[in-house]
C-alpha cells in the first residue's frame, strides 16, 4: 500500500526550511528517502529504521515516528540544489514490500 | 562509491520489436536488484523484484511472459520488454540493492540513469 505523502509541492525561497511527511497505515519496518531531480535517477538520502530513529547529515535530516508510522524530512536553508522530488519508499518488513510514495515536488527559488 | 549503470540510455524501436535493457552494479555485488517503471511526473512504480541465481517477482499487474527479467551475476540484471508497443514506452529505472550485513551500507537502493523507451 502506498504510503502517503504531504504536502504535494512546496515552493521556497533559498535559506527557508521546509518539512515533508511521509505517513503510512501499516506498520513500518523502514523509511527511505530519496530525491530525484527532472531527467534523473533517484538518489539515496537516508533510512530509518523501526524503533524512531533520527538521522541527518548536513542540512538535510529525518525522523520516524513509529507510533504514527509517520516520518518528516526536514531540509533547513534550503539551497537552490534542494530542488527536485522528494520520495518516501517504505517497507514492511525487510526486504519486503517496497513502495514508494507519490513525491513532493519542492522547488527553491533565488 | 555504490555505482549502477544502464544500457542503453535511450531506445527507440518499432511496434512487436524485443528490447533489452541491462543494469549493472559497478563497483558493488547487489543481492537484490528492481525495475521500475516512471511516468512523467508520477512516482517510481515496482515491476518486478530480482534475486541472483532465482526467479524474478512479480508485482501485480506485471505481466512477467512480456517483461522478461534475468539476473545472471551479482552485478547484472537485465529486463527484455518482449512484443513492445506504443503503451510500453516509459522510463525504465533499475535499482541494486546491497543488503543488510554487507558492512557498507544498510538495504538503501542505488539507481541507474533509467532507460527511456520509446515503441512507435
């Protein structure tokens, strides 16, 4: 089942932060996030795991909330590169049921 | 590090025409690689799940006698769009998966560049 994703598009001006959700109604193994720009294949950002992990790396961060089997990405100061898609992949189990959500379009203006 | 390509990039072929599409992990062995379908502007959609050595699943509504899915080696799987017609052409994105244990990384997907088929 696909996972649901909020909002649908965002636009922001460079330096503004910006929140993604991903939420699903079953119960979550893992999150994935990646992002894809126009033309190109995903890349990786992060996963978490069950058990409500926080991850980040630079200005770009997450969290999975399991009790909501919800997760946030969260991009601070944003940067004009931050722009592309944003999908949520979840997974059930491990290994298992993959699927990604319907994107966030994010877009960040000068 | 965690490189897959795709080949070709691009193909245009004509109506009942057979297309092969390899995807190859280049500089790690993927225990599990997908194919996925895209749609402008639409989310990646799973086809089908491979395993080395076994045979491929499936997702519902996959037709597994038209899209042919063989994953010879740790680093190759290819997917042969058999009989392509117009309603085929999509971008075609694979993905290797390292798994878990490997000491590297932890289950994510590294994609290819995708394959854009056109069928006239």
């Amino acid at each position: 089942q696909q996972p649901v994703q909020s909002p649908q598009a965002v636009i922001l001006r460079e330096g503004e932060d910006a929140v993604i959700n991903c939420s699903s109604s079953k119960a979550l193994y893992s999150v994935h996030w990646y992002r894809q720009k126009h033309g190109e294949a995903p890349i990786f950002l992060m996963i978490l795991l069950k058990g409500g992990e926080q991850k980040g790396h630079d200005k770009i961060s997450a969290s999975f909330n399991e009790k909501k089997q919800q997760s946030s990405l969260y991009l601070t100061a944003s940067q004009l590169s931050y722009s592309g898609t944003y999908f949520c992949g979840t997974e059930l189990n491990y290994g298992q049921n993959f699927v990604f959500g319907p994107g966030t379009r994010l877009s960040v203006l000068p | 590090g965690a490189v897959v390509s795709q080949h070709p990039s691009r193909v245009i072929c004509k109506s009942g025409t057979s297309v092969k599409i390899e995807c190859r992990s280049l500089d790690f062995q993927a225990t599990t690689m997908f194919w996925y379908r895209q749609f402008p502007k639409k989310s990646l959609m799973l086809m089908a799940t491979s395993n080395e050595g076994s045979k491929a699943t499936y997702e519902q509504g996959v037709e597994k006698d038209k899209f042919l899915i063989n994953h010879a080696s740790l680093t190759l799987s290819t997917l042969t769009v058999t009989s392509a017609h117009p309603e085929d052409s999509s971008f075609y994105i694979c993905s290797g998966q390292t798994g878990f244990g490997s000491g590297r990384y932890y289950n994510e997907q590294f994609f290819g560049p995708g394959t854009r088929l056109t069928v006239l």
